[in-house]
C-alpha cells in the first residue's frame, strides 16, 4: 500500500457573499485502508504549522479493524 498521497486543497465559494471554505479530499486507497465511511465524523489537530493529524471521532468496531 502507498504510504503518501498528495492531495490538493480546493476552495468552495458560498453563495450570498458567505466565506469560502477550503476543501481537502481523502483518496479512496487510503480511506479504504482505514475502513473510513461516509459521513463519519472526524476532527483536525494542529500539531504544527505542516503538521495535522486526523482523529476519528467514533472508533470502528473491533470486528472490523484495520485492513492489512
């Protein structure tokens, strides 16, 4: 499995004069290796000024676990 992936940060201009918001994907090989769904909830952490870390905010059943 590819350990890397480069996305890009798109913009997503609102209607009405509302702020744009920025918009970053998660490549399907990589969210199928963390068994991520759609809709799952999920939070940012800042770490640094290059550095994030994706933190899932419900935990996938045990049963599942991670595909290797």
């Amino acid at each position: 499995m590819q350990a890397e992936y480069e996305m890009k940060v798109r913009v997503i201009h609102s209607p009405q004069g509302r702020a744009a918001r920025l918009f970053v994907n998660i490549p399907m090989p990589l969210a199928g290796a963390l068994d991520i769904q759609a809709g799952e909830r999920i939070r940012w952490q800042l770490l640094g000024r290059s550095d994030m870390r994706l933190v899932r905010l419900e935990a996938p059943s045990p049963a599942k676990g991670l595909k290797k």
